[in-house]
C-alpha cells in the first residue's frame, strides 16, 4: 500500500491545503479505510468562514464519507478488506443519560468525527468500527454519499411523530432542506411546501415531493403557504436558523404545531415571539444528527430510488482541488458537492 497519505487543513475559506500525514494503523476494534467519495457539508463552509458555533479553526474535515475497507485490527475483523462502507461519525461516550437512553446524537461528550476531531477528507483514515454501516452491494458511491445528509433530515422528520395526512413547511431549499422535503414525503406528509430564494432551488423542491415551492423573500409567503396547504402547518422545519425564517416559522405553523430547528443557528440569540409562542401553544424543538436507526432508514430511501443523485449532486471536485469544492460549495446555485478520491 502506497505510504502517501493527503488529508485537507482548514485554516480558514481562502486557506484550504493539503498535508502529508503517515497513513495510520488501525487500533483495536478500528478500521483503516481508504476515502473514495466525501460531501462537503453546509457544517464545513460555515467553519471555514468562521461562523461555526461549535467548529474551531483550524480543522479537519470530513464527517460525509464512503470509503474502502483497507485494514482491521482486532475486534474489527468482521469487516474484510475490499467492503464498502459509510460513516457515522458522532463519536460518544456510552455512559451519560442520553447514551443511556439511546439518544447518543446528543451525547454530553458528543464529538463529531471531522469536525472536533480530524476526519476523512483524506487518503486514508481510522475510525472505531462500530461507526461504519455496510454499502449496499447495488448502491452506488454517489448514492451512498447522500446517506449522511439524508440522516438527518430523516432523524427530525421522525421528532414529529406520525406524519401521515398532516401538512408541512419547509424553509430553505439548499441540502438538508431538499432531503426534508423528501424524507416528509416519505413519511406520509399530505401537503408539502417549500421556500428559497433561488427558482433552481425550489424547482428541485418540486422534484423531491413539495406541493409547491415559494419565494422566500415574498411579501405574502405566510398567506401563499397557508393557501397551498389549505390552512397554518401541522409542522414547520426550519433549515435555514435565523431570525427571519424563525418569524416566518411561528406565522406559518398552526395553533399547537411543531416547529423543528434543523439549520445550524448563528451564535448569540435570535429574538422570537414567545408571546405568540405561549398564546399559540407552539412547540419549538431543536434536532440533533441521528442514531443508527434514521441511517437505516436513510439506506432504505435511497436504495429505493426515491432520491435521485441528480437532483441534489451538483458538483464533484478531486481532492487535490479540496478548495475549489468548498468555494463551489459556498455557490447558491449548488446543492452538494462532493470530493472523489482516487485510489493511490
């Protein structure tokens, strides 16, 4: 096996290289894989622009991976040299409450595989095998690399309960909002509608299942909403986390409806109308990642096809040009863009 081994430095957007690291050797119970496809994600851009409440600079991306079995060490050996896996990179600690419980997404030592530790925007990287899931055989590499993504929309959808016949908002278009829109639809939503600023964004919208797609600048969009949906939103998910859409948010959902917080929220407050919040009965509920159970689904939708790679992969990049994926990321016309690593 080649020694070389290339992983992506984020010092800032307009400081993005690649280092030369030695290629690691797998722990007990680790897995050395070799990256083939890697997203970069909303999470990374923000970052690199310094705007990440919960990333530091400088960082190591690279949380959205499918990769190649190279190696295992002990305890990991029931996954063979040559399988294809995805990553579920929210590394916990087992042992709080919400590991307890299950809820490990919001574990209290919760680190974030690529981005409080280095990750897989490399050659070649190790990571605990109890972190991997198994490619499907048929599932392509570009599928599996929306598997993460659609995770976590698929993680909130499930916050609300039963989604059949209910109605649904959907503020913002860019890569989890699209992957809401499915996830809802799949989930039995009755009415869809989405928002963004962008045609082409609310076009594909369209595509994933809304009703309906609206400007989200639009002087009327609550009374537009409201029409296609025939009435307030049982469920509005907020995947864009700042003040205006959080306003939209609490006009749009109806008395004793949910609003989801998907989109990473600037740092500091965001003012809201808690006297509506309180007079309306709105529930306003925050959604972290996921667990192994939304990845399984997540699998699931993709291998059915629902979610075609065109519809929301709009770019792919060589790692060596890692920073022109991230400057391409940062585009309003990109959905995602991903990064190909070819094998050394």
């Amino acid at each position: 096996m080649s020694q070389r081994n290339r992983r992506v430095l984020v010092r800032a957007i307009d400081d993005i290289s690649i280092e030369e690291v030695p290629v690691p050797r797998p722990g007990d119970n680790e897995l050395l894989i070799r990256s083939t496809v890697i997203g970069v994600c909303g999470s990374d851009t923000h970052a690199a622009l310094g705007r990440h409440p919960f990333i530091d600079l400088p960082y190591r991306p690279g949380h959205e991976v499918v990769g190649v079995v190279v190696a295992a060490g002990e305890g990991a050996e029931d996954f063979a040299p040559g399988t294809r896996v995805i990553i579920e990179p929210n590394l916990y600690c087992g042992q709080c409450a919400q590991c307890r419980s299950g809820r490990y997404n919001i574990c209290r030592e919760l680190k974030v595989f690529g981005c409080q530790t280095p990750g897989g925007m490399a050659d070649f990287f190790t990571i605990p095998v109890d972190r991997v899931h198994r490619v499907p055989e048929a599932m392509s590499d570009l599928q599996a690399a929306l598997v993460e993504p659609l995770a976590t929309p698929v993680h909130a959808v499930a916050k609300t309960g039963d989604l059949t016949g209910r109605t649904v908002a959907v503020l913002g278009a860019g890569p989890i909002g699209l992957l809401v829109v499915a996830a809802a639809r799949h989930a039995g939503a009755a009415r869809i509608v989405a928002t963004d600023l962008l045609e082409t964004k609310r076009e594909r919208a369209v595509r994933l299942g809304a009703d309906s797609a609206l400007p989200a600048d639009a002087a009327d969009l609550v009374a537009q909403a409201h029409a296609v949906l025939d009435g307030p939103a049982d469920v509005v998910f907020d995947c864009v986390a700042r003040e205006q859409s959080m306003a939209q948010a609490i006009d749009l959902v109806a008395k004793g409806g949910r609003v989801i917080v998907v989109g990473v929220g600037a740092p500091g407050p965001t003012p809201i109308r808690l006297d509506l919040v309180q007079d309306r009965e709105i529930r306003i509920e925050g959604t972290l990642m996921y667990t192994s159970d939304d990845y399984r689904t997540a699998l699931d939708l993709i291998a059915s096809g629902s979610i075609g790679t065109d519809a929301i992969i709009t770019a792919t990049y060589p790692l060596e040009d890692a920073a022109q994926a991230f400057a391409a990321s940062l585009q309003p016309e990109h959905v995602k863009v991903l990064i190909t690593v070819t094998a050394p």
